[in-house]
C-alpha cells in the first residue's frame, strides 16, 4: 500500500526558508524509474508543480521558482525534502507530495496536503 | 512552458452527460502517446488521478468516466453524472516539465 505524508512548520514569517518533509511507504525512491514530485494549491486556486527528484537524485525545477527552491531525498529512499527560500505570502498554501509514474510523468498518489501559511 | 486552459465551471443534471475540455498551447503528444492526464479533488480532499495518457481509466475509476483527444485538444466525459461527482477536474500535462490547468468547477442543475 503506497502511502505519502507531509509535513511543514505551520506557519512561518516573511523572508524564512519553509523546509517541508515528505514521508512515504509502499515504494522505495531507490526503485528505478521512481519519482517524487512537490506540487502546492493555494485556497481556491488551481495546482503549480513546483519540484521533482527521482531514483537517480536528479532534480527538476519549476523554471519561475527554480532560483528559491531545493528537491532533496534521504540516504534511505524513503524521505524527500523541499527547502522554499524568501518566502512571502503568496506561498501560502496546500503543499503537496506525490509519487510520479516514473514512464509518463503522471501522480498517482498523493498525500493529504499540509497547510503553510506565510504571516508576519 | 506548457498552458493549459480550462472553462471554469459547468453545470450538469443527475444522470445526464458531462464533457470538460482542456485546450494546450503546444502539442503534449510524444511517440504515439498524448502525456495529458485528468484529476478529481473534492473540498478539502487531495486530488485524484482518473486518467492517464488521455485515454486511460486509473485503477478503481468506474468506467463512467473516460477521456480522449490528442494534440493539443483533450476532453474528460462522465456519463452518466452521479452526485458524487461534484467536485473541480484538472488537466495536467508531462510532456514537458509538468503543468496544471485551471480547473473545472463541475455542479448539479
């Protein structure tokens, strides 16, 4: 059974780095093939991809964002990371973690969300 | 990159047809397979996948729904729509890098 869960700080204050952990069980990132990908929804708007890693610990990058954001995973393929610099309030939303078919680039699963909200 | 473009919202009556569109701005076909992909969240909920590839029912997806197109033209159907189904349906593209469309908003008349 292929479960995700992230985890995030809550809240944070304008101009910090939000560090946000995705833990997963059911696959292994050291699997071929396998992708992890960060993905976040602020309240009533549409989704923005904004990271992925794979097995082989390349990473690819939102081009708008790719100057403030780092993809990272654990020594034990079970854990990615994402490092958000100079926050502001408009990344204030739902971030995502979800696992990527590794042939067509397609989620199909997700975890359930954890909530950021930027604020000073 | 990559825009896809969505209507925002369509009303639908219990049990008859319901077709979102998702236009792209260039063509998300590669090697015969079209790399578009469709959602379902509901409020509150994670979103979903349907299906992947344009055409292909995820698993546990009751064959109520389906998709087609290829290009840069793709529609999501649900036929016969049932109250459960309310909810906002995204394409998404991974021919390059990865994108989301806007979202459809799908209510009940």
């Amino acid at each position: 059974q292929v479960t995700l869960k992230e985890s995030g700080p809550g809240m944070l204050q304008p101009s910090k780095t939000l560090s946000l952990t995705c833990s997963f069980s059911g696959f292994s990132l050291s699997t071929s093939g396998m992708v992890v990908s960060w993905i976040r929804q602020p309240s009533g708007k549409s989704l923005e991809w904004l990271a992925a890693i794979d097995w082989d610990g390349d990473k690819y990058y939102n081009p708008s964002l790719k100057s403030r954001l780092t993809v990272s995973k654990d020594t034990s393929n079970t854990q990615v990371f994402l490092k958000i610099t100079s926050v502001d309030t408009a990344d204030t939303a739902t971030y995502y973690c979800a696992r990527t078919d590794g042939t067509y680039y397609y989620f199909d699963y997700w975890g359930q969300g954890v909530m950021v909200t930027v604020s000073s | 990159d990559i825009v896809l473009t969505q209507s925002p919202a369509l009303a639908v009556s219990l049990g008859q047809r319901a077709t979102i569109s998702c236009k792209t701005n260039q063509n998300v076909d590669y090697y015969g397979n079209s790399y578009m992909h469709w959602y379902q969240q509901k409020p509150g909920q994670q979103p979903k996948l349907l299906i992947y590839l344009a055409s292909n029912l995820a698993s546990g997806i009751p064959a109520r729904f389906s998709g087609r197109g290829s290009g840069t033209d793709f529609t999501l159907t649900i036929d016969p729509v049932e109250a459960d189904d309310t909810a906002t349906y995204y394409c998404q593209q991974s021919r390059n890098l990865w994108t989301f469309g806007g979202g459809t908003k799908l209510e009940l008349k």
